[in-house]
C-alpha cells in the first residue's frame, strides 16, 4: 500500500478553524478521519481525468475540452492539499494510504466517442453531479468561514467537472445511432450499480450532530438520501432527455444490487 | 436540526440540477421531487427487485434491503472521488432488454 504524504504542502498554507475548542474530542475524531480519508481519495482521483485526456484526444473532442481535463487532474490535487490543510487543522497528521488505484476502462469494444462517453457519463454525469449535491449541502451547513472557503473551492471545481460531463454527453449523444445509444444504455446499468457500490457505506455511517457536520463528518443517512435524489431527480432525467435509456438502467442497476 | 439538514439539502440538489440543465428541464423536475420529499421522484418509477412485488425506487426502501447486503467497497471513499468508471459487461445489454 502506498501513502500519500502532504504534510509540507500543508504546513506552508496552516489553517486556523474558529470555535473548535467548542467541539468535543470524539466528534472531532470522527470529522478527522473523514478529513483524511477524502484526502487521500480526492488526490487519487487526479489520475482518472489524466486518463480521460487520451480517450478524448482518440474521440476527436476540440482542444478546449481536452485542456479543462488536463486542468482537472491539478484540480483534484490541489482538492487534496486543502483537505490536508484541514486535517492538521484538526490537529492531525495528513498522511493515509491511498485508495486502491484502479485502472479507467479504456472500452476498446466500442468506437471512441462511444468509449470516452462511458466514462464521462460516470464521472461528469454521475460521480462529480452526485458531490456537487453533497458539497453544496455541506457547505451550507459548515461553521467556521475558513471552512466555508476550502468547501467554495471544492465546490467550484466539482461544479466544473460535472458541467464538462453534461456539455459533453449534449455534444456527442446526438452523434450516436440508436444501437449505440442502446449499447450505452447497457453500460448505464453498470455504472448505476457501480455507483449505488461506492455510496452504499453511508449506509454503515451513523448520522452525527450538527456540530460535528460543521466541521466536515459525514452524516450517513443524509448523505445517502442525497445521493438518491440527485441520480433520480438529476442524472437520469438529464441523461434521458438525449434519448439514452437511463431510467431503465436504474431499475436494472437496483434490481441487481438489491435482491436479497 | 432536521430542518437546516433539509434546507441544505435542498440547495446542494439544486446546484446539481442546474449543472444538469441545459433549458431548465431538469432543474424543474428536481425541484419537483423536492417539494414532495416522501414521493418518488418524477419519472422515477419502482423497481420491483424481491419477488414479492415491493417496490424499491426511494432511498429508504434501498437502504433496508443494501443493509443486510455485504456490499463490495470499491477501495475509496464515498463522496469523494470520483472513482475509475466501472468496465462494460456484455450480459447487461439482455439484462436492460429484460426492464423494458
């Protein structure tokens, strides 16, 4: 396992968080382990856009789109830095393990566009639409204004990302024939199931006080309540208006997760 | 304290809506569902996934049933990410022919 260390590029910009001593120890606790833990995911991240910029340059996309990618990949870096900033705030140390590095899919099966499609849906229309929902309702309910201001520049990244995914599929869904719009719809399942997988821990995770929500723990329930809410009410309606048939993947995608 | 939760949900949903909605379409139907936090959302339908005919499109319904699941963590932390996108399998395009 390989650990990522931030602790020089935290302490050159220290954070000061107001009315922590107000906080009680084991509250404190549970928002620095989260703190860490995003850290480490939001820096590893950096590499899925490094590997969107070669499927896009193969989908003949314009220069302009592949170069906001690029500019992603030091984004999710930078969204690694501010969360150290956080943790040593908090009193810790930001160093963790990395998440495991998972390789992006190139989907050679299917021509480009169909293939970088795949993976912007996940990413743009699903992932990145799905942590804008959960920022932003953190972000209003963050305490210190040192907080608030890491929480804005999160949030402002992620709201590009997510942009670039929907500005993407409006692009090149139309470009695609009905059976490749199908074979996506196919692939929909699996990025449903995959995301239902990767938010399914909130289920684990208590809800906490608002206290510890103001300094960034992670309420359970609400988090996965919202996390539902944005994948029906944002991502499928979106995706089903280009003609990709999204919300029949859903119910493909819950059926499969959730037969018991 | 529900009620702040609920607010601030509601403004991080609409930012995602927003995101989403070239025209506005999709803005409106999240704010649609919104006003009506019980109801499934618009467009939603249930999914019926135990055999018994029990529907299962809203967050609490899929929670009951993915808690007594073990499901597989895909090494990084929820929220944050995102993650590598999963890999296609060929048996999905029979399985969303099976849902029309």
């Amino acid at each position: 396992m390989t650990t990522l260390d931030l602790r020089r590029e935290a302490k050159k910009h220290p954070l000061v968080l107001d009315g922590l001593d107000r906080i009680p120890d084991e509250e404190r606790a549970v928002a620095l382990d989260n703190w860490r833990d995003r850290m480490a995911s939001e820096y590893a991240s950096a590499r899925v856009f490094a590997a969107l910029v070669p499927q896009l340059m193969r989908a003949g996309v314009s220069h302009g789109q592949i170069a906001k990618v690029a500019d992603m990949i030091g984004q999710e870096m930078n969204h690694g830095i501010l969360c150290a900033r956080v943790v040593m705030a908090l009193g810790g140390d930001p160093e963790a393990s990395f998440p495991e590095l998972r390789d992006v899919p190139t989907h050679d099966d299917v021509a480009p566009v169909e293939a970088v499609l795949r993976n912007v849906i996940s990413v743009g229309c699903c992932s990145e639409t799905v942590a804008v929902a959960l920022v932003g309702t953190e972000r209003e309910q963050a305490g210190a204004p040192a907080l608030r201001e890491v929480l804005d520049r999160i949030l402002s990244d992620e709201a590009k990302h997510a942009r670039f995914g929907w500005r993407l599929v409006a692009e090149l869904a139309p470009t695609l024939d009905p059976k490749a719009k199908e074979r996506l719809g196919a692939y929909l399942v699996a990025a449903f199931e995959h995301q239902i997988s990767f938010h399914a821990p909130f289920l684990r995770w208590p809800s906490v006080s608002d206290r510890a929500i103001s300094i960034g723990a992670v309420d359970g329930p609400l988090n996965w309540q919202i996390f539902v809410d944005t994948i029906q009410t944002v991502t499928i309606p979106g995706l089903e208006r280009y003609g990709l048939p999204a919300q029949r993947a859903w119910q493909a995608a819950v059926a499969s997760v959730c037969v018991s | 304290m529900e009620a702040n939760r609920d607010k601030a949900r509601r403004k991080g949903l609409r930012m995602a809506a927003q995101l989403a909605a070239i025209g506005g379409f999709v803005a409106a139907s999240a704010a649609a569902g919104l006003s009506q936090a019980d109801e499934p959302a618009p467009g939603a339908a249930a999914a019926e996934v135990d055999g018994r005919g029990r529907p299962l499109a809203n967050a609490e319904d899929m929670a009951e049933v993915l808690k007594v699941r073990d499901m597989p963590t895909l090494g990084c932390v929820p929220k944050w990410g995102p993650p590598a996108p999963p890999e296609m399998r060929p048996e999905l395009v029979d399985r969303l022919a099976e849902v029309a």
